[in-house]
C-alpha cells in the first residue's frame, strides 16, 4: 500500500473508524505470512511506536520495494508456462522448478519460486538466496517468502549472505527474513545489522533479535560493551530489551527497564554500564 493512503487508513484507525479497522485487518491478512506476524505482532502490543512499526511493515518505500506481493499484469502465459509442477512434499526441489528460477519470463519465475518454499535441501536454499539477490525485485520479494517457509535450514545460508551483502535491498531482505524466522544461529549477523544506514533493517534486525529472546541477551550487551556505541546501536538496543521474549515476567520486567537506563544514559557510561550486567549474569564482557 502507498505510504500515503496507509498513513491515511492508520489515522482513522486511531480515530475508532471501524470500517477503517476493518480495511486494515483485511490488508494484513492479505500478506505473506512474515509480514502478518510482524503487523499482528505491533497491533497486539500497541506502544507509542505502533504507528511507525505498522508504517515500515506495511507500507511500500519508494527508496527500498519493502514488498512486492505479486508480479503486474502480464500477458496471458502459454501452455508450457502454465504446467510449472507443483511440489510434491519431498526435501529435494523438482529440477525443473529450479531451472525456471534462474531463467525465462517474470511471472513463471516467481511462481516456481513460491513453490520451492515446500522444498528445504541445499541447492533448494542456495538458489533462493541468489534470487533474493537478484536485480528482479519481483522475484526477490517471492524468494524472501519461499525461505521464511523454509525456516530454520536456510539461516546458515542468510547469515552468510547477509554478511557478505552491501546492498541495501539486499540487505533489508535478508534481514526481513531472519527476523522472522527467529533463530538464534542468526544472533551475530543481526547484531551487525542493528547498526544498518537504512532504519528499516535497523528496526527489522531489532524485531528479529527481540523474536529470538534469551540467546540474544549476551552477545548484545558484549557488542554494547565493547565499543563506544554508536546513536544507532544505542536505539536499537533498547529497543531489542523493550521487546525481547523472555518466559519470566520479572526478567522481561527488568530487562525493559534495563534498556530505558541504555537509551538514557551517554555513550562513554554504557559500555560500563552493561559490563555490570554481564558481570552479574556470569559473564566476562
């Protein structure tokens, strides 16, 4: 959706249209599932940053395709075009599929890249995370959404291209899709992007770390602790403890008050500041 008519549905939203709660709750469920969850998940919790999650989940970026459900009309597809098998439940994706990943018209190509999200073997993985890297935004939209099906056998594969990648699309689709499939393998690289130029992944990195709970606490507070922090690190760090998933009250309790201490305090005190912590976890900083 245009930033401008989401902007527009989110005011009366906030203003008790009911219609307008309807038309937003019927657009969020049109979407691939990584992006419900997200919407869902900002709607549920309703902060003060609600609207502005709500505005980087949902509306399209003129500098950064933040989604791209489905290709433009085309022209009617041919027979051949037409019979792209579907998947059949097995680990190992048809030949086939893959070969009309990597080569012919748009519209083909993106359905066989849906359709390869059933499918979790290596060669499977390493062609969709080309095809997110690809130049065809279409297509990379689709593959980002093939590999959050996928879930967890394709972090390995994400983290290393996210590591690799200087893109900033690139970037931003890879770490959309670490972040929801929420793996702590994804941990460092996600750290790394809390610092991203483009706030987008900025955020999403946060959600992602957030998304993943415990196994993200240390490795957070030693990034925190072992450099000067950065404005950008500083506010994405407090918002990963604003969020993060923790099964004990208490210690979600403490941890987002923890964080409200990080975003007040200055740069030169928070390394000291979180070495403390890491000292009382039981921890070397």
């Amino acid at each position: 959706m245009e930033r401008e008519k989401l902007a527009y549905l989110l005011d009366r939203v906030a203003d008790g249209d009911e219609q307008a709660n309807r038309e937003l709750l019927d657009y969020i469920m049109q979407q691939p599932e990584g992006i419900r969850v997200l919407a869902f998940e900002a709607l549920e919790q309703g902060g003060d940053d609600t609207y502005d999650q709500l505005m980087l989940t949902l509306a399209d970026d003129p500098s950064l395709v933040v989604r791209s459900r489905r290709a433009p009309a085309a022209a009617p597809q041919t027979p051949d075009e037409q019979q792209i098998p579907q998947p059949s439940g097995a680990k190992e994706a048809p030949p086939d599929l893959l070969a009309t990943l990597q080569r012919g018209a748009r519209a083909p190509r993106i359905q066989a890249t849906r359709a390869l999200g059933q499918y979790s073997d290596p060669k499977t993985i390493a062609a969709l995370v080309d095809a997110v890297q690809s130049g065809d935004r279409m297509v990379a939209a689709a593959a980002v959404e093939a590999l959050q099906e996928i879930g967890g056998a394709a972090v390995p594969s994400l983290v290393e291209a996210l590591n690799a990648a200087k893109d900033s699309q690139v970037r931003w689709s890879l770490v959309k899709t670490l972040s929801t499939i929420g793996d702590e393998r994804a941990v460092p690289g996600l750290i790394q992007a809390l610092q991203d130029a483009n706030y987008g992944t900025r955020w999403l990195a946060a959600e992602g770390l957030a998304r993943v709970g415990q196994p993200t606490l240390v490795p957070l507070l030693r990034r925190l602790a072992d450099e000067k922090s950065s404005a950008w690190l500083k506010e994405s760090a407090w918002h990963v403890l604003n969020k993060i998933r923790l099964r004990d009250a208490e210690e979600r309790a403490y941890y987002k008050q923890f964080g409200a201490e990080i975003k007040r305090t200055s740069a030169a005190n928070i390394p000291h500041l979180v070495r403390q912590e890491l000292r009382r976890l039981g921890h070397d900083a």
